[in-house]
C-alpha cells in the first residue's frame, strides 16, 4: 500500500540575500528520507534551527524541495495540478493562534477552507458544525476570536484544519505559544484525532509531547538521527544527549538514581513508572 | 482593557433592520445621501427627520448612541456654519466691521449645517445597525457585476475584513511593544508634543515589522488552507433577499417619489 507521505531524499536550501557580498544559501533540510504509512502518529523532535519547521512546511507543497521529492498519497507535491488535492489531504496547524485565524467570526473562520474548496454551503455548515463540536468549541462559535484565550483560539485553528477533512493533519509546534491548561486541551484533542484514523504528524520540541507518539524522528542540523519508537529513544541518554536535547525531568531523575547505584530500570520513563520503581526500592 | 473593545460602532439587538440584507442597507443609505442633496427646503428635511425617527425608532437603537457619532464632527459643521453665515450678500440683518450677516446668508448655514448632521445621522444608521463581516459580504455581493471591468471584488471585501479582523491583534501588539519599551525606561507622558511625537518611534518601528510578520504568517495559514482567490469559492452563509427586503426597497422608493416631489412644491 501506498504510504501517506513519502519523502525521498529531501533538501531544501534558503537563499539569503546580503548587500554587501554575494548571496550565500543556507541549507535547513539535508538529504532526508522517510515514509509515513496512513494512521501513524509521529512527533517529529529537534532543538531550534534543526530543520523541522522547515520540514513541516514541505509535506503539503507550501515550500518545494531544492532537490528530492515529497509524495503524498503518490502526489509529488512539484506538480501544480494536485496542489489543492495535495492541501487538502494534509491539513496543517501552525504555532501562532493569532496569526492564522482569517475570520472575526469563529464559525465563519473554520468555514474558510471548505469555503476554498468550493464545497456546498449546506455541506460546509454540517462539516463547520462537526468540526467545532470534534474541538469542544461549539458554544463558542459565534464569539469574536480575540475574545478567547490562546488555547481555544489554537482548537478553532485545528477545527479549520478538521473541516477541510483531511487524511493527515501536520501540527507545527502548536503548543509552542500556549499556557499550561491550552497545552493540555490541544494533545487531548491531538490524541482523539489519531483515534479517529487521522495521520498525525507532531512538530515539537516538547520531549513530554514526543513520548506520546507511536513513532520519533529526531532531527539535527537538518538530517534525521534517530527514527525510532519514543520508548527506545528516552532509554537511552546516550541518544538524547547526541540530540543535544535537554533531558526531561523524568528521564533525568531515573538517569540520576542509575548514577547512584540504585536498581532502577532503564526503561522507566513516566511519572507513574518511575513512582511505581522507586516504592520498590528498599 | 484591550480584550474588551468592539469592532466599528455596532449595536447589537433584534430588530427589523438589524436583520435586513447588507445590501438593501448599503443602497438604501447610498439613495438617503442622494436625497439630502435632492432636498430644498426646510419642509423637505422635515420629511427626511421624520422618516430618520421611524427608522431609528424601528432600530431600537439608543437616540444618545446615535449622537455620540456627532460629538466627532462638531468642529466640521461649525465651520461650515459659519463660512455660510458671514458669506452670502443680501438683505443685512447685523453689522460689525468686516463681518456681516444677512438673511441669506443665516437661512443657508442653518440649511447646510442641518444637511451635514442628518448625513451624519443617517449614514451611522448603517454602522449601528449591521455587522462589519455582513457590511463587507455585502459590499462583495454588490460590487460582483464590476468584476468585468477589473474591479477585484472579492479581493476588496476579504482586505477589508483581514484589516478589521486583525485590529485587535495589533492593538495587543502596541500594548506589548508599549510595556516592552517602558520597561527599558521609555517614557510616552511627559515633553511637549514634538517630543511624544517622536517618542513613538520606538514603538511604531517594532510594530511596523510585526505586521509584516503577522502577514506572512497569514498568508502561510491561508495558502494551507486550499486559499486560491475568488474563482470557484462558494460561502456557507449565502446572503440572501427575503420579503423584509422587498417591503424595505418598495419604501425607499416611495420616499425617494416624496422627497423628489417637494422640490416642486411652494414650501419655506
């Protein structure tokens, strides 16, 4: 079977334009393959600059790649006659809750997509509906969206994404800019989307967000180093540190009590397990 | 502080004609300031004040919300007052020095004044009573048969609701840069007006790039979101004519019948 997205050999250079010597290019993605079959949740994980935003911004044609190629459901994203298809099968979320809502009206914002689409008004209405109620927005959605906090104003962003009905959602760091309680709301509904058979793709660098993935690929200077199942990775702190990521607290914690001798397994990596390990020490 | 202001001038209730079409309004607002030029005599803006009353009567919409609009030009009709008071020769009524006021002259400035505020008045009617989002899709609607001449219709009406959308956006925006800048000692309150002048340099220059940010984002956003203009868009909310409409436009056709008919009638 076809996977959702194929990304062959992937580079993608930005070219900077200085007054004084010549243009120089800075290469974000370096020669980065990897395939996403239909219904996986991915979190894609990387300090700033490791290339992954950029990444992101390749897997529904809104950059093309310098060299390489990006297929979605066998669609190369260079060829203009599927762009649209190619957009609305993989829907995307951005990390600013401000800067990508079109509408002043809630309702009328998550319309926009499917309004693009050229979709039967009563259809958008039912879809519009759908999607407000899929984020727990519903009573919101005739309000201002200046009126709401950051973490709804982010659910309603995703609710236009859910409305264009897409195979895939690309989620670019949309916890980035939230408060603690938005963070929360916005994975819940992340989770419930991948439930529902969406192909999740979690730009991040949050390592809590990362552990909750089916799978991780960890991004540095702008090729893949690790693509792996969260678990691995967090086991070994070798890897976590050749990322230069920082340690999550947990991992940290565990590594420590390792350090001082006491018997505790490599593989613990939740606040539960690790409690749970720690009342079995003497 | 900033959470809380609104959008234009709206005021939210359910009347008849908050609930008539954009359209009908934005032509029958259009057809009101033709009939204020139409009108001359006093009589004639009698009729105009008396079907103004009915109307905001109908509109339920507070007569101190409507005057709060004037409050902002009172400067520009006690001008036009008194250029049209000392400029008119005729039979004098008062003299001192240079300045003389005639008969003709008052009869005309209380005319021209009285004009200005019913425009006013009636073009806030507008504003008051429907929302900026109908006002645009309306203006989109109407402007649609120019397209053909190059008129970009749609692209007009979706600028004008991006820029209202993003209003506040970019007031919480100042207010940050505001705050930014105070805590690195900037100060906004004190030095003659030159002096505050360009200490709003400060803010406007960060403000002035972040909307350049805040646009690119947009346009990101809107791009991903299968945004490719106008051709083939189809709106969930389409804006149709109901009977409300029709009784509206069969009443400003008789009025405009009246009003066109005073003109020819002997009256002060």
């Amino acid at each position: 079977m076809e996977p959702i997205i194929r990304v062959e050999n992937l580079t993608f250079e930005y070219r900077k334009v200085s007054p004084e010597g010549p243009a120089t290019s800075f290469r974000a993605v370096d020669g980065v393959t990897f395939e996403v079959p239909s219904g996986e949740f991915v979190a894609v994980l990387g300090m700033n600059g490791s290339g992954k935003s950029t990444l992101a911004k390749h897997l529904n044609g809104l950059l093309l790649p310098t060299e390489g190629d990006v297929w979605i459901e066998g669609m190369n994203t260079r060829e203009d006659d599927h762009i649209w298809n190619i957009r609305s099968t993989v829907g995307m979320v951005f990390q600013n809750p401000d800067n990508q809502i079109v509408s002043s009206v809630v309702e009328d914002d998550v319309a926009f997509g499917p309004e693009n689409l050229g979709v039967d008004p009563m259809e958008i209405r039912r879809r519009v509906d759908e999607a407000l109620q899929a984020v727990g927005m519903y009573e919101q959605r005739l309000k201002a969206p200046h009126m709401l906090s950051g973490g709804q104003k982010q659910r309603i962003a995703i609710a236009g994404a859910i409305a264009m009905r897409p195979k895939c959602i690309v989620f670019d760091e949309p916890t980035a800019m939230l408060d603690p309680k938005g963070r929360h709301q916005v994975m819940d509904i992340i989770h419930r989307l991948h439930e529902a058979g969406i192909t999740v793709i979690l730009i991040t660098h949050f390592m809590e967000e990362a552990m909750q993935a089916d799978r991780l690929i960890v991004m540095k200077d702008g090729r893949i180093t690790d693509d792996m199942p969260p678990r691995d990775f967090f086991a070994d702190r070798e890897r976590i540190q050749r990322a230069r990521l920082e340690m999550p607290a947990i991992i940290a914690l565990r590594e420590e009590l390792i350090r001082q001798g006491l018997p505790v397994d490599a593989s613990v990596q939740t606040e539960e397990e690790l409690i749970e390990a720690i009342c079995q020490l003497q | 502080m900033i959470r809380d202001i609104t959008l234009g001038q709206y005021y939210p209730e359910q009347s008849v004609i908050h609930r008539l079409d954009a359209r009908t309004k934005i032509l029958g607002t259009l057809l009101y300031i033709i009939e204020l030029f139409l009108v001359n005599s006093f009589a004639g803006f009698g009729l105009v004040i008396l079907a103004l009353g009915v109307l905001i009567g109908i509109s339920k919409v507070p007569v101190r919300f409507i005057f709060r609009g004037l409050k902002a030009v009172v400067f520009i009709i006690l001008l036009t007052f008194l250029l049209n008071l000392f400029m008119f020769d005729g039979t004098v009524l008062w003299h001192w020095k240079f300045l003389t006021i005639t008969y003709e002259g008052l009869y005309r400035s209380c005319f021209m004044a009285l004009r200005l505020i019913l425009l006013i008045i009636g073009t806030s009617m507008l504003t008051l009573t429907t929302k900026p989002m109908e006002l645009t899709d309306g203006l989109e609607k109407l402007l649609k048969p120019f397209n053909r001449f190059g008129l970009p219709s749609h692209e007009i009406a979706l600028m004008m609701s991006i820029a209202l959308r993003f209003i506040p956006t970019l007031l919480e925006e100042t207010d940050k840069i505001m705050k930014a800048q105070q805590a690195r000692g900037a100060d906004f309150e004190s030095g003659n007006l030159i002096q505050r002048v360009k200490n709003m340099i400060p803010i406007l220059i960060p403000l002035f790039v972040g909307s350049f940010r805040i646009a690119q984002d947009l346009a990101l956003a809107m791009e991903a979101r299968c945004y490719h203009g106008g051709v083939g868009r189809t709106r969930m909310k389409e804006i149709v004519f109901s009977r409300r409409d029709g009784v509206a436009g069969v009443l400003l056709a008789v009025f405009l019948g009246i009003v066109i008919a005073s003109r020819w009638m002997p009256l002060p």
